[in-house]
C-alpha cells in the first residue's frame, strides 16, 4: 500500500484509529520521560495546553471512531434482518 492510499475514501484504514493511536503514543512517550527526568532530579516543562489538546484529540478520536463502529453494528443487524426477513420463525428443533 502506499501511502497515498491513506487519503482516498475507500481504503481499509481506519484514520481516526491511527490518529488516536499516535496522539496517545505522545501522551504515554510524555509520561515516561517526565518520569526519568523526575528521578533525575530534574524538572521537564511543557505547557499543559500541549497535554490537553493531545488528552482531547485522543478521547475525541477514540470516542468518534467506537461512535461508529457501534452505529455500523447496528446497519449491520438490521442488514441481516432484512437479508433473514423479520418474520423468520426458529426451527422446531431450536424450541426447547
């Protein structure tokens, strides 16, 4: 695949994911070296505006991309009502 394949509609990425997925490698990589330098002795600043956004850009990634994957089960439910008929009987052999 290359890589501008990312960029088109119909690919099997799933773009959100991996944004989200990089922002919370930064959020972790942060918390490691502020852990170091913390037992260095010494004191590692960054602006907490950093840390927020990268905080809301991971929840708001994350959240957005199970949001659908919860709205793509229920089209797919209601796709197999539909394929099955909604008034499909169980066999007599599943009755107990």
């Amino acid at each position: 695949m290359k890589l501008l394949d990312i960029f088109k509609d119909d690919n099997d990425i799933n773009e959100k994911s991996v944004l989200g997925f990089l922002s919370f490698a930064i959020l972790a990589a942060y918390g490691i070296v502020d852990v170091v330098t913390g037992l260095e002795g010494k004191q590692f600043v960054v602006e907490p505006i950093i840390l927020e956004v990268f905080a809301a850009l991971t929840a708001g990634c994350f959240g957005i991309s199970s949001y659908e994957k919860v709205q793509n089960r229920k089209t797919e439910a209601e796709r197999d009502k539909v394929l099955l008929g909604a008034d499909t009987k169980p066999l007599p052999e599943d009755e107990g």
